[in-house]
C-alpha cells in the first residue's frame, strides 16, 4: 500500500467546491488515526497497490463528526486535483449503461467511509468510485450559487446513517442542503434538524 497525501480537507486535491468543516468531535470520537489505519487496511485488501488521495469529514445533523470520507487511486498513480478526479468519475458514468455488470465494474478510484466514532460500525461501505464530493460536487455548487449566490461554498458534509448531504454557505451565513439525487432540497440546518428528528420519530412508531 502506497500512500499519498493526507488531505483532511486541506489539499489542493480538495479544492475544486470548497473545504467542508471538521466538525465538533462526538463523545465516543475515534481517534483520526485508528480510522485512516482501518481505511488503509480496507484499500490495501480490496484494491492492491491502491494510494490514498482526498480525505473528508462528514458531521451529523448537530455537526458532529459523524465518519471520515478515504478516496483512493486504485491503480496507483498519484490522486489528481479536484477537477480532474471530477472529469473522470463522470466519464466513467457516462460509459455505464443498462447492460453493465456492475459486478464486474472497474473504476479508477475508490472510496472508504469509515466512522467517526465507536458507538457505529467501524466501515460503512466502501467500493468503487468516489463519494458524492466528487460525484455531484461541481453541479452542487453550481445550484447553490444559483440559489444562494456566486459566494455559494461547500461548508459541510453531511453523513446521516445510510445517507450523504452536501452543504453550502454563501458570505451572509445563508445555507442550502442536497441530497445526492437533488430531489430534495433544505435552506438551512434547522430545517434538515427537523426533517431528521421526525423521520427517526416516525421510525419509532414502526
């Protein structure tokens, strides 16, 4: 296993949308090395010769740190810029279809979310691909700045057990939160408190 650079959103590898916030670490905070270790332990298992490139942190609906983002060049080159990881995650996008065997689907990164903290499974998922920052990021920012307006940055990224959000800030302090689909949309983080708190309320009831 070849390692990189740690970016922790602090990289030039990151800078293409913003840098999202570290976040307030939880009680039961695993520390950041344990993490990146079983992050690197995971690549070097899965992916052979893989290198580690951009990683984030994501924080829950109080901002929290909820888990850490590890991207991956699976091929062992040196991970690219922003807007070149961006480049090649939607050509290879673009190249899947319906007749796609995804079982069989190589990609040039990979990713490994690891969590945050001891209370949660160590690793959530991990796999082919990168994470929506990079995924969805530049057409995020682009209906941020159209909402929000061209000061429009990522400020936080969000991991809410099973599910990744990205959040934008303009210079007034204003926010607007998407899903990775964009179906739905929150304009500030009481809104997405709410929408959180009554969906496990709802489950509760079930």
């Amino acid at each position: 296993m070849r390692e990189f650079v740690l970016c922790v959103g602090f990289s030039a590898v990151c800078l293409g949308i913003g840098l999202p916030e570290t976040g307030v670490p939880h009680q039961e905070a695993v520390p950041f090395d344990v993490a990146r270790s079983l992050a690197l332990r995971k690549a070097s298992t899965e992916w052979p010769g893989a290198r580690l490139g951009a990683v984030l942190p994501c924080v829950d609906e109080d901002g929290r740190t909820s888990a850490w983002l590890f991207h991956f060049t699976t091929d062992g080159s040196a991970f690219p810029e922003y807007e070149q990881v961006a480049a090649d995650i939607a050509a290879e996008r673009k190249s899947l279809s319906s007749t796609t065997d995804l079982t069989r689907w190589r990609s040039k990164y990979a990713c490994v979310l690891v969590s945050a903290r001891y209370d949660q499974t160590p690793i959530f998922w991990y796999g082919y691909g990168t994470s929506e920052y990079y995924a969805i990021g530049t057409a995020a920012l682009q209906r941020a700045q159209q909402q929000i307006g061209q000061s429009a940055r990522l400020s936080r990224i969000y991991f809410i057990n099973p599910i990744v959000l990205l959040e934008f800030e303009n210079s007034a302090g204003n926010h607007v939160i998407f899903t990775s689909h964009f179906e739905r949309t929150w304009s500030s983080r009481v809104e997405l408190q709410e929408y959180v708190a009554s969906v496990r309320a709802s489950a509760l009831q079930h």
